[in-house]
C-alpha cells in the first residue's frame, strides 16, 4: 500500500475530502520525523513506538580496497510495534 493508497482509503472510510486527509497524513509524518530529530520518541498506544536508537562506533571494510574503517556512532531512526499489533498480524485478524 503506497501513500496515495492509504489517503484514499481513509477518505473513503471517514468522507473526509483527500485532500484534508493528505494535509493530516502529511503534517503526522512530519510531526514523527521532526520529534525523532529533536530526540524525542513517539508512542502510539495500540499501534507502536517510534523511537531513536544509538548505533556504536564499529570497525568495518572496505573490500574494493581492502582498508579498514571506522563507521562511527549514529542515531537511526526505528519502529516497534504493539503487542497487540504484533498478535493481529500473527494471527491475521481483521480490525475495522
């Protein structure tokens, strides 16, 4: 399901006109990604957390001129599902 798919469908559901959903999916987007650059995590209850993970610094190879290289520390962003969204999909249950 690609973005335009998913504006589509919630304007189906809800009556709401696309391009109010757009504006809503749109501004929620930006809203996650500006709280995980500014360090802050975000959870939605039922659904999963959005939250900033640490990478260490490790040691990796560049085998095209077999060097060694530091990759250092980085924040990445992750996702992690509810438990409960986790079940659904195991057990493929339906939600409304």
């Amino acid at each position: 399901m690609t973005k335009a798919d998913l504006i589509a469908k919630i304007s189906e559901e809800t009556g709401l006109e696309r391009n109010e959903v757009s504006r809503a999916v749109e501004s929620m987007m930006d809203f996650i990604k500006t709280s995980l650059t500014n360090g802050q995590n975000v959870y939605l209850r039922g659904f999963g957390s959005f939250v900033v993970r640490e990478r260490k610094q490790k040691t990796g190879r560049n085998i095209s001129k077999n060097t060694t290289i530091i990759i250092p520390a980085h924040n990445i962003p992750s996702f992690k599902p509810a438990k409960v969204f986790v079940e659904q999909v195991k057990n493929k249950v339906k939600v409304k």
